[in-house]
C-alpha cells in the first residue's frame, strides 16, 4: 500500500510540477499562433471579427510593394547576418583558442555587446554612422576632406549598416558557442593528428572543425530567428528609413496590426514570417536530428 | 463568476446611488510630456472640482500607437475607459463599432453647434450625434523661420513656392542649411500634402485625399506636385533621415537651418528656447497657402459606460473639456487654437491669433478649410498608411514623378 502510495507520488510530481508551464506554453503559444492563423483568413481592421474572406489578406500582401521590399531585405540582411557571424565568430573562436594570455578578459570584451539590448546598440551606431556627427565626421576633422562614409543615409547602402551592428553585437556570442564547441573535442584526436605531422591549420579544417557540426547547427539556429525577428534594432538604428529602404517583415507586420488597423493584414504577414521560420529550420532539424540515430 | 460581477456591480451602482452622483472618470492619453501633461491636469482639476473622480490612464508614446494598442484590448475584454484621445477618421471607426456613448444632451444643452464650426463637429458625430469632444485646432500648413538667418543672407521670406525656391537657392549659398527637415515618414508626408494645397489648392487637396478621386489622383497637378515636393530635397542638409521633429525645430532655433514646415505644436519649441514670436521667430502660412488652413484636431472620444454615475461623470468632462476656460488654458500651454470660435482670445500670442483668424474666415466661407491628410483627419489610417509609404519612398528613392502619381492612385485603391 505504502509502496504504491509513493510510486504515485514519485510518478505525479514532477508531471505536476511541469503542468503549468506545458499548459501556459500551450495557450499562449500555440493557442495564440492558431489565433493569428484564423484572423489572417478574416477581414478584420482595427478590431478582430470573424467574416473569413479566405486568402484575400495573403493576395493584398502579396501586392504590395512594401511587403516585397521588406522581404528582400530581411533576405539581405538575413544571409549577410548569419554568413558574417559565423565567419567572425569562428575566427576570433580559434584565435582565442590558442592558449593566449588573459583570455578570460578578452572573452568577456568580446561578450560584452551581448549584454546590451539591440536597442541601446541601434542607437550608438546610429550616432556613429550618421554622417553629421560620426565616423565621418571624425575622419574627416583628422584631416581627411573627402573621406565618406553616408550608408545611413543612402537607401541603397543602409541596410549594410544594420549587418554592421547587428554583426557587431552577435558575434562575439557565436564566438563564445563556437569557443565551448572547440574545447569539447577530445584533445587525444589533436595530438595524434599532431604526432602523424598535420599541420595547425590542416587539424582544424579537417578534424575540429568539422566535428563542431552541431555547434554550427546551434549557432545558426540562433542567427536565422535573430536575423527574422529583427526589430527592435532596425527601429532604433534607421527607424526602417530611409524611406522603407530597411523595412523588415517585423516593422510590417507591427505597423499594419497596431498602427494602421489592418490586423488580418498583419496577421497573414505574420504568418508568413512563421513559414519562413519553419521552411529553415524543419528540414535543417529533420537531417540534423535524425543522422546520429542512423548512425 | 458572472453572476457575482453583477451582483457587485449592483451593490456599487446602489450604494453610490444612495450617497451622490459622484463617478469615476477614467481618461485615455498620451499628452505625457512638459507641456502637454500640465494641460491635461487642468482638465483633472476641473474634474475633481466638480465632484468626480479622475483616472489618469497616461500611455507614453509620442504618436499614441501604444496608447492605442491598449485601447484596443480594454474595449476587446469589454472594460473601455470613460473616455481617450482618438482623432479624426477613427472617431468613426469606434463609432461603427458601436463603442462610443452620444453626447447629444450636454451638446444641445451647451450649444455646440453654434460654437462649433462645421468641419470640427462633423469630425466628432457619428450617425449625427456628438461622440467625441475636441479639445484644440492645430494648423498644420505653417512655416517657421528664423528672421536673422533669412536676413544676414540678405533674402527676403517667401509667400508663393517659386520664391521659395529662389530663396532657399540663396540661403544655400549663403551656407545654411535653408530647409531644417526630419526624414521620417509623418514628416515627409506633412510637407508633402502642404505643397499638394499650394499647387492644387484646397478643392484638389479635398478631391485627392478625402475623396480620392481617381482623376485628379492621376492628374498633371498631382506629378507637379510631387515634382515640386522633390526639390524639398536639394534644400535639407544631409542628417536628416530619421532625424526627429523637434531636432530639426532646434535647428531653426539655433540658426543652422533658415526654416521648417511644421505644424504649430513646434511653437512649444520656441516658447521652451524663451523666443517670441514676431521677434525672434517668424510664423507663416507654408508659401503659397496663405488664407488656407490644414487642420489637426486632437478630441476625447466617449465610450459607453456600465453605471448611470460613471456616465454623468463622463457627460460632465464632455462639458469640461468645451468650456472655455478649459479651451484657453489647454491651447495656451500646447500652442494649438481653440475649437471654440466665439472666445476671447487676448491671452494668446501672435502666432494664434493669425491662426485662429485664418481657421474662422475658411470655416465661414467654406473655402481653404481642408483636413491634414498626413495626421489622421481625411481618411482612415488604412489609406494614410498607403499614402505615407508612397511619398516616402518617392522622396528618398529616384523614382519619377509620373511613376509617383501612379504608385500613388494604385496604392490608394488597394488599401480602400
């Protein structure tokens, strides 16, 4: 009696103890996506209603210059984000690697950008870019008349200037991840790379970094949804201007819903978005997930 | 759960019965900052004065987009605030929604149709009746100089577009920034639709943005006037996107840039820099749309309350907020004009008073009185939405004035 008694317990609780997170989980994530998939399928302006149109809301989307742009954009900067971190991220990863002194210090340098909101990082390098009181304008009281540096103000250059600073901020983080990935590897493999005369150069290309696979994997799946669901950085850095020349699928997605009364516009854009996420990561996780099973 | 709500509602409404017809009024708005704020609280004031209750809702937020996405959710759940600061077209979108509570009684009572003109109480009725109060006119459509600038370049300041130009072509040389403009999309949208009614005049300005009326949306007048609007851009200096209103107002006030097409909430500005206007600034109509008033009224919309006391003290804030001490005072401190046009006016400055004559003789003769496209007044913010990205990316992209008024007619036509 006693021992099943206990045996309940011990198979109740922690299913207890889990519930209301799995439950919150459900409702406000799962329960609000299936939401916005409904109301992407009605009429609905500044308030929600029920009146299905089917995908009228994707055709407006679709036909809308604004909403190509951004979509262009965030395939702009998401590629170069993603591309430039990761490269950065691992050179300064290995380079740190090499038993140099006063690492602890420099990991933390280069940590550190991780620990300002995007916000903060917008607005600093909105000053340093903008031409009037920048960059260019501190070059240019060295004594360099003719140097430029305007991308801000360009809207053909001014989506460059978010990769800046978001590379800026993220990368010192993929370097920490790549960092823990490089000190996991078993140390006997290396040496004996090493004792059968492989160069530095070659044990990294052909033997660490390749087994770093699920580092990379991590890494970018932490990249492409801070590359998708950038906001808060566009907003404080260009405001989406020049003109919508760095208009994202977010800032769409905010204004439409909340500013300009279109919420099964914004919605269906919304939805959108969760596609794109979901057509990266489903296949990357199904090939990624499954090959250590089969292997 | 139901049953106990009404139950409680019920002890409430009876106990509150019993002893006085004191309310509770809950106010929605974003009027957070210096100015704005202390003109608000004399509202507060005169509210508690009268035997009521305030709630102060304050949402921070300069354009009210978070003000408004509370709003929303407090309507949605069934709880809306007394009343909260909702202008123009979305007047009628609550209105449709059937939110908003009539104000019809305290108007009739208190005459609102006489001391109101027509075009500002057309925008507060719904179905005919009053359901918003307005609280200030703002003219959109002026200019503000600084007349040291404008006379140390030895230039005189310009009353049509065409001396504008030569103007700002001389002020150029002169080497000051002659136009002080933020590159965001209200701000381009504002000069914009002020060189609309230069070019076109007021029937064409009302023909394109309240009708939208696809001949003269496609017409030569409108690429004029979006060939007259680019050249805004060989005047502004280089760190002007995303620059903010007040930023460039600053400039003018400093004498790095000669002038600035704003609204008049940029005599705040002024004021704060302990500038008079007449001496130290200059306010004029924006060149070529002298005898022609913009407006922007900002108004308190009433929603529909649960209890009969809640009411009352909603219907007396109604009444309040059109008295005139409470008009003087608000509009004092914000810069506006009153939407009363039977008021004393001494105690208002020269710029006021040139507005508040301009804003009567359009309201009389019906002519030159148009609403601010740009700030909400002529059409949903559906459509404003659509309008804002086309300017902007004509304005900041090398895009063609012809390929402008196209993009424009198309895009106004999806979004309605």
């Amino acid at each position: 009696m006693s021992v099943s008694n206990k045996k309940g317990l011990d198979y109740w609780l922690p299913k207890l103890v889990v519930s209301p997170t799995v439950a919150i989980t459900v409702i406000f994530f799962y329960g609000f996506v299936i939401w916005t998939a409904v109301l992407s399928f009605t009429k609905s302006r500044i308030l929600p209603q029920y009146e299905f149109v089917g995908f009228d809301q994707y055709v407006r989307l679709f036909l809308n210059d604004r909403w190509m742009g951004a979509l262009t954009n965030l395939l702009v900067f998401g590629v170069l984000f993603i591309a430039i971190c990761m490269i950065v991220g691992l050179i300064m990863a290995v380079l740190l690697d090499q038993n140099i002194r006063a690492e602890g210090a420099l990991r933390t340098i280069y940590l550190y950008p991780m620990a300002l909101s995007f916000i903060v990082t917008g607005t600093v390098w909105k000053w340093l870019l903008n031409p009037t009181v920048g960059i260019e304008r501190f070059i240019r009281s060295l004594g360099w008349d003719s140097f430029t540096f305007d991308w801000i103000i360009d809207p053909n250059m001014a989506i460059y200037t978010i990769v800046i600073a978001g590379v800026w901020q993220a990368s010192g983080f993929v370097m920490a991840i790549f960092l823990a990935g490089l000190r996991g590897i078993d140390t006997s493999i290396i040496k004996a790379a090493q004792l059968d005369g492989a160069s530095l150069f070659s044990v990294y290309t052909r033997i660490i970094i390749p087994s770093m696979r699920p580092v990379f994997f991590s890494a970018f799946i932490m990249l492409a949804h801070i590359a998708i669901k950038s906001f808060d950085l566009i907003i404080a850095l260009t405001g989406g201007g020049p003109g919508n020349s760095t208009d994202v699928p977010a800032i769409f997605m905010y204004q439409f819903s909340f500013q300009r009364g279109q919420l099964g516009m914004g919605a269906a854009s919304a939805i959108i978005m969760l596609m794109t996420v979901l057509a990266i990561l489903v296949p990357y996780l199904y090939s990624e997930l499954r090959t250590p099973k089969n292997g | 759960m139901m049953f106990k709500k009404t139950l409680m509602a019920m002890a409430l409404g009876g106990t509150v019965a019993a002893t006085a017809q004191a309310g509770e009024v809950e106010v929605l708005h974003w009027w957070t900052s210096g100015g704005e704020a202390r003109s608000i609280a004399v509202l507060k004031e005169m509210v508690q004065d009268a035997g009521h209750t305030w709630k102060d809702f304050a949402v921070a937020g300069g354009g009210g987009e978070n003000a408004y996405t509370v709003l929303r959710s407090r309507a949605v759940s069934g709880n809306p605030p007394a009343a909260a600061q909702i202008k123009g077209l979305e007047i009628q979108e609550w209105g449709d929604l059937g939110f908003l509570a009539s104000l019809e009684d305290v108007a009739n009572e208190n005459n609102w149709d006489q001391v109101l003109p027509e075009v500002v109480s057309d925008v507060m009725k719904h179905d005919g009746d009053y359901v918003a109060a307005p609280v200030n006119v703002h003219r959109v459509n002026w200019m503000w100089a600084n007349p040291d600038v404008f006379e140390n370049a030895g230039v005189e300041m310009p009353t049509t577009l065409d001396e504008l130009w030569d103007a700002a072509d001389q002020l150029k040389a002169a080497g000051v920034t002659p136009i002080a403009h933020g590159g965001q999309p209200w701000q381009d949208a504002t000069t914009f639709e002020s060189i609309v009614l230069a070019v076109g005049g007021a029937d064409f300005f009302a023909d394109v943005f309240v009708d939208h009326d696809a001949e003269a949306l496609e017409s030569d007048t409108m690429t004029q006037a979006f060939r007259e609007f680019k050249k805004v851009k060989d005047y502004i200096d280089r760190g002007a996107p995303g620059r903010d209103w007040n930023v460039a107002t600053s400039m003018v006030i400093r004498g790095e840039a000669a002038m600035q097409f704003m609204g008049d909430w940029a005599k705040g500005e002024f004021t704060a820099a302990n500038m008079t206007p007449g001496e130290d600034y200059a306010c004029l109509p924006f060149p070529g749309t002298q005898g022609e008033f913009t407006f922007n009224i900002d108004s308190l919309a009433m929603f529909k309350q649960r209890t009969a006391s809640n009411s009352e003290a909603q219907m007396k804030m109604a009444e309040l907020v059109l008295s005139p001490e409470f008009q003087e005072t608000f509009n004092l401190n914000k810069g506006s004009i009153p939407a009363r046009t039977d008021m004393d006016m001494s105690a208002f400055d020269s710029c006021a008073l040139a507005s508040m004559d301009t804003f009567k003789q359009t309201a009389n003769s019906g002519e030159g009185l148009v609403p601010s496209m740009a700030h909400g007044m002529s059409t949903t913010s559906t459509v404003q939405g659509a309008i804002y990205d086309t300017v902007t990316e004509f304005f900041n992209s090398d895009m063609s004035a012809e390929d402008a008024t196209t993009r424009l007619a198309r895009a106004i036509r999806a979004a309605q």
